[in-house]
DNA sequence: ATAGCGATTGACT
DNA sequence: GTCAATCGCTATA
C-alpha cells in the first residue's frame, strides 16, 4: 500500500509546475500508528515575488519564515482564528514559495477522520482547506515539519495524474490574475468552482 | 500597546 | 444568497 515518498527535490522547482505535479499524490497523516491520507484533489501555488496574494509578497515575517526555507516543508497557519491551512514549501532555499493543499479524496482512516470532523458526510470531510487539516489533525505544531523525514506527515508517488482542470485562486483579494489553482477534474472532493 | 484583517466554514434567510 | 465566529500576525505608534 505504502510507496515511495516525494523528497525535496520534487519540491525544489517553479511553485506552479509544483502544484500541479501534486495532483494524484497520496497526503499521509500518521498518528499512532495509524495512517490517515488522502489523494490531493486541490491545490494553489503561491509565490513570494510578484504574488501579492502570498503570505512572502511583503517580505519575510516570523509566521512566514518556512516559506523562505528549504522545499518539501510544511508550512501551517491558522486562518480567520478557526481554520489550520496545510502548504508544502517550494523553491530553492531562499527562495519563498508554497502550495497550498485545498482538498483530498480521503482513502485511508475515513472512520478515524469523522470521528476528527464530527461529521458522517463523506463529500464535506475533506473538500476544503480547514476541513483537509481538520479531519487530518494537522495544526502549526507541525508547521516546519520536513517532508522527507517526518514520521507525521508526508506524502508517497501516489496514482498518475489526471486531467487537470486551472482556475483562478479562490478566496484572495490580489493576485486574482494568476491562473495558479489546480484540481483533479470532475472531482467530486474539489472545494468549489468549475475550471473554465 | 493595539487596531485591522484575513489563502474559511457552517448556520441561516 | 448573507453573515458571524475568533485569534494570531503585521503594521503603526
């Protein structure tokens, strides 16, 4: 079941080529001893320069600080004071960049991801930022978590990648030009919108 | 020291 | 469709 897992080097090129390439990777969440994952259905880039959407665009800050560090890290942060949002770290050492991981398919530990979400509802366990980092119990204890290493979270080769549906990104103010959000389409675990 | 503001979600009209 | 919840980060003083 298990399979190789993704390391920096994956992580360590152009954050949009990044984001798109995640697309059918299996995100696994271990907690003790089990695994909980899913299949990356979602996701956004964000770049630090010339991306004034991005958490980097102003310069480097405590909270965004991984962003500048090394590719293949997880960079958490909470969001409206509710909601943990999951990115992996992208780009060379220096250099800021994230994906942001908007949705999965669950497939491993469902039960144990209800139980996390108090819900019964497959199709709203999972299909949107907050919801992924919920049902998966991830929080910024795990933020600067690396990837290649990390006996928590990572995530393995997965299945092929599909068709790819590229939007706009969702929920930003700026920025809203870059076409840098892509979904598995016809997914039914993608958070909201149609590719175009 | 403190005001302003979100890379969202769920409940409600 | 609208809207409140809630808190840490950031900028300004």
């Amino acid at each position: 079941m298990s399979s190789a897992r993704l390391g920096h080097r994956f992580f360590e090129r152009y954050t949009p080529d990044v984001a798109r390439d995640l697309l059918g990777r299996a995100l696994v969440r271990m907690i003790g001893g089990e695994r909980l994952s899913g299949e990356i259905v979602e996701v956004e880039a964000y770049r630090g320069d010339r991306d004034p959407a991005s958490h980097a665009y102003a310069g480097r800050t405590p909270r965004n600080a991984v962003m500048f560090g090394e590719p293949g890290h997880a960079y958490v942060y909470l969001a409206y004071g509710f909601h943990h949002c999951l990115n992996l770290t992208t780009e060379r050492s220096g250099a800021p960049g994230a994906v942001l991981v908007r949705a999965i398919e669950p497939v491993e530990g469902i039960r144990e991801m209800m139980r996390n979400r108090r819900t019964r509802t497959l199709e709203s366990l999972t299909n949107g930022p907050g919801k992924l980092t919920q049902a998966l119990r991830i929080d910024r204890t795990l933020n600067g978590e690396d990837l290649a290493t990390s006996p928590r979270l990572f995530v393995e080769t997965g299945s092929p990648v599909r068709v790819v549906g590229i939007t706009h990104r969702v929920g930003i103010r700026s920025g809203t030009r870059f076409n840098w959000r892509f979904s598995v389409e016809g997914n039914r675990f993608v958070s909201k919108g149609k590719p175009s």
